[in-house]
C-alpha cells in the first residue's frame, strides 16, 4: 500500500489511468478535494516531475491549499543508509494518491478472488506472484497446503479474514 504518506486529507484521485512509459511508470488521474475536482494530473513516465494542471489556474486557490496541507505532512524516510529524512512535494504527494488507489483496487480484486478460490504464496518469496486455485479454502486443503509447501505459506483467504493484508500489497 502507499506508504509515504499517512495523512491523504480530504484528497482522492478518480479516473486513474496509468501506463508503462519510457522511464517507468507513468499514469493520468483527476484530483479531488472532496468531491470537487480540482486539477487534471499527470506522470509522463520519462523522469520528470508529476504535471499538475489546476482547474483554477496554477497560483489559485487549490493549489496553495493543497501546498499547505502538504508543507504539513511529516518528512518522509529517504529509504538510503545515512541520508536525512525528505520533504515530501505535491507531486510526490499525488503519487502517493494514485499508489493507495491502485493498491485497493488490487486488494478489492484479491478479495473478491478469495470468495470462490484460494490464493496462496511462498511467505519469504521475492516475487509478488501468487498461486491461484479454483476452489474455495478448507481446512483439509490449508493442512494439505502446509504439508506441501511447509508453514512459511502466505494463504490470502487467511490474512484477510483476519482484516489484514496480503505481502504482495504491503511495500514496507
């Protein structure tokens, strides 16, 4: 899940489309404070910064309260050894909207899966693969799962009836 920042606010993204571009990940979103539109933006994906356009103009209002409510925001962890903690930008922010979006759009889909399969994987695996079996999850078959694969297995089914969620979606 997105994992920057904790404190989204009032904001959300809708229309979401995200792509892979030349530099990496890319997408196009609408954002929102509330349920009133404010900006169209967008990632590219060639290494630049996230390109917002506000819907009242670029030193309106929106944006100066969306750069409040982001100068508010706590530093972020800068994830390498030593250096200091980094100020997160509204770009940064925006990806961070965008990311949490997918991620429950992912987890939505995950649990939908669980109704009628089982979804399982490696617990120390590398990858965010997943086995998927086309029947739904009993004890006989999560015993039969352990035996084969040993207890370091990641059912889904399980981690999410205990409102948890799955590795593949938590990034830290």
């Amino acid at each position: 899940m997105a994992n920057d920042v904790k404190d989204f606010g009032d904001y959300s993204v809708k229309g979401i489309k995200s792509f892979v571009g030349h530099d990496g990940y890319g997408f196009n979103a609408n954002l929102y404070r509330g349920k009133k539109k404010i900006a169209f933006c967008f990632d590219d994906a060639r290494g630049g910064e996230v390109d917002i356009q506000w819907l009242d103009g670029y030193h309106g209002v929106e944006a100066q309260l969306l750069q409040t409510h982001v100068d508010s925001l706590p530093l972020a962890e800068s994830g390498f050894g030593g250096m200091p903690p980094l100020k997160i930008d509204t770009g940064w922010f925006v990806t961070e909207l965008v990311t949490k979006w997918e991620d429950e759009k992912e987890l939505r889909k995950l649990q939908k899966l669980c109704k009628t399969k089982t979804l399982f994987r490696q617990a120390d695996s590398k990858s965010n693969s997943y086995f998927v079996l086309s029947t739904t999850l009993t004890d006989e078959l999560r015993e039969r799962l352990k035996q084969k694969h040993g207890n370091d297995i990641e059912i889904f089914n399980d981690v999410l009836e205990r409102g948890e969620i799955p590795s593949v979606l938590s990034t830290k």
